[in-house]
C-alpha cells in the first residue's frame, strides 16, 4: 500500500530540493485545497487531500517550480469543488499561471457524451491543448496518474483495467516521448500488474530471486569501469539500471524467451561528451569484460530510432 502523504513531507522535498519556492504560497495552495476537499474521501476510505499532496511530493521530485506544486495541490477543486471554486477565483488567490495549470487539468465540465469513450477522448483532447500551450500540464498528469496507479486496489477490477490500459497506450508512451525513463517505467509495471497480474507476478518474483543474488553485481562493476575512466582521464556520468518487470515481461513475450534467456537484465549507462570517446570508452570495456559472442551491436555507428 503507498505511504500517505503529507504537508510535512512535502515541505521536505521541496527543502531538499535545489530549487527556491515560494513556500508560503504553496502552504495557501495546500490550505485552501484541504478546506474545499473537507469531506470528500477517496475509495479507500482516506480523506481525499491525500491525493493531491501525494501529487505534489511527485511534482516536486520532478524538480517543477511554485506554480506547478501548487496547480498539485489544487487539481481537482475545479472539478469536485465547483460550488465551492472558479477558474476566476483561482487566478485571483494564485495567479494566472497556477489557474491555467489547474484549468488544463480539469475535464470538460458540463459536457454531455454518449459514452465513456467519447468522453475519454474529448478530455484526452483537452489536456493535449493545454499542454501545447504549457508542457507542466502533462508533467503534473504524469504525476497524479502515477498516484492513482499506486492506489488503484481500491477501485473496481473493471475501472483498474480501464485506466491501466490507458496508461500504457497513453501515458506511458507519452512519458517515454517526453524522457521521463522512471516515471514511465514505474507507470508500465503498475498497468501490467492490472492488465496480466498472474504474468506480473511471475516476473516479480524472477526478478527479485535474481536480483538478491547478485544485488552487489552492479556496484562493483560501476566501481571497476569508473576506476579506469578516472585513471585515463575521461569526463563522463555513470548510471546502472536493472531492468524494469514490464520490458524484461514484454521482452518474452514479443521474442518467445524465459526469464533466463534476458541477457540485459543489468545494465550500465556511460554518458560522455564526444562521439570518440564513447569508441574509447567502449574499447575500455571490451579490455574489462569479455564479450558474449554474437551478442555485441554497435549502436554507436547504427543507434536506435
């Protein structure tokens, strides 16, 4: 079950952060979200300021600014506050940039449709407009997704499959698109738990028998390469991965595998800043570990689309 958020945490993201906020404004935005959502509770049963706080510590390990923490916070008053809120009310306590954010958001309200569908699609519609006009809007998408993903046991199986299946023809993809790798990855894992959770499991449970065992693997090959870099004297930025349930899952299943046939399980990311150093530094690596044949490709000279 996700941790419940609060004020407090959020304060110590942001504090934590690089950036400079505006905190006072940020604790109006929480005020007044948690005087307009009084009442209101979510499936679960907890009070539903919940959610929108867990939107904005998402928001703020995003590194977003003010104006997107607060639109966090305050994501759902149109749509569920109404009576209570307008966009009009909103510009004038936080200022036009949060109003539109929070606008960009919001469904279409008063708005009949045949169905769900048309529905979904003519929301989808929207918030596409309102990103063009202003890319946080999807950045702050992303995150109140993630969250409702997380909690998602509360809902129907019906509504789980509904909005799982979303997120991974939407969101996932636009997340990929957009270069946020951690937070499509962990919106693809959760989908697949709801959309094949016996194949989920199954590969939950290799990977976390494999990862056990060699859970020091990683750290010591970084260890190892980021020795020599340094003694030859290239610049570089080194990152290790394990791979994520839902690709190692894709992955045997587009091409037929087991879970033991998966050869980049772990990986390790150099990054440098010319095009011969990645050949010198590839040259390095090849002198450290031996390669398994037939499996090396240069994506150097023929990158991936």
């Amino acid at each position: 079950m996700a941790q419940i958020a609060t004020f407090e945490k959020l304060l110590s993201e942001l504090e934590n952060s690089d950036k400079k906020y505006d905190l006072n404004k940020i604790k109006n935005a929480y005020e007044w979200a948690r005087t307009l959502h009084e009442g209101q509770f979510r499936k679960s049963g907890e009070p539903y300021i919940t959610h929108p706080l867990s939107v904005a510590c998402i928001v703020a390990q995003l590194e977003l600014d003010t104006d997107s923490v607060c639109a966090a916070l305050l994501h759902d008053t149109l749509e569920d506050c109404k009576d209570k809120v307008t966009l009009e009310t909103l510009t004038e306590m936080f200022g036009t940039e949060t109003a539109l954010l929070v606008d960009g958001l919001t469904k279409l309200p008063n708005v009949y449709f045949e169905d769900k569908e048309e529905a979904s699609i003519e929301n989808t519609r929207k918030l596409f407009l309102a990103m063009n006009h202003d890319i946080r809007v999807i950045f702050i998408k992303f995150a109140d997704r993630l969250h409702n993903l997380r909690t998602l046991d509360a809902k129907s199986e019906r509504s789980q499959r509904s909005i799982a299946l979303e997120t991974m023809h939407l969101y996932a993809p636009l997340a990929h698109r957009l270069g946020v790798q951690k937070i499509k990855s962990e919106l693809e894992n959760l989908a697949l738990k709801y959309l094949d959770p016996i194949g989920f499991a199954e590969v939950k449970n290799d990977v976390e028998l494999k990862y056990g065992q060699n859970k020091d693997f990683l750290e010591e090959a970084k260890s190892q390469i980021l020795g020599k870099l340094t003694e030859v004297g290239i610049k570089n930025k080194l990152e290790g991965r394990v791979k994520s349930i839902y690709s190692i899952y894709k992955k045997m299943y587009n091409q037929n595998k087991s879970f033991d046939e998966i050869y980049d399980f772990y990986a390790l990311r150099v990054i440098v800043e010319t095009e011969l150093e990645c050949y010198a530094v590839l040259g390095i690596i090849h002198e450290m570990f031996n390669s398994i044949p037939g499996r090396f490709k240069d994506y150097i000279s023929t990158p991936k689309p």
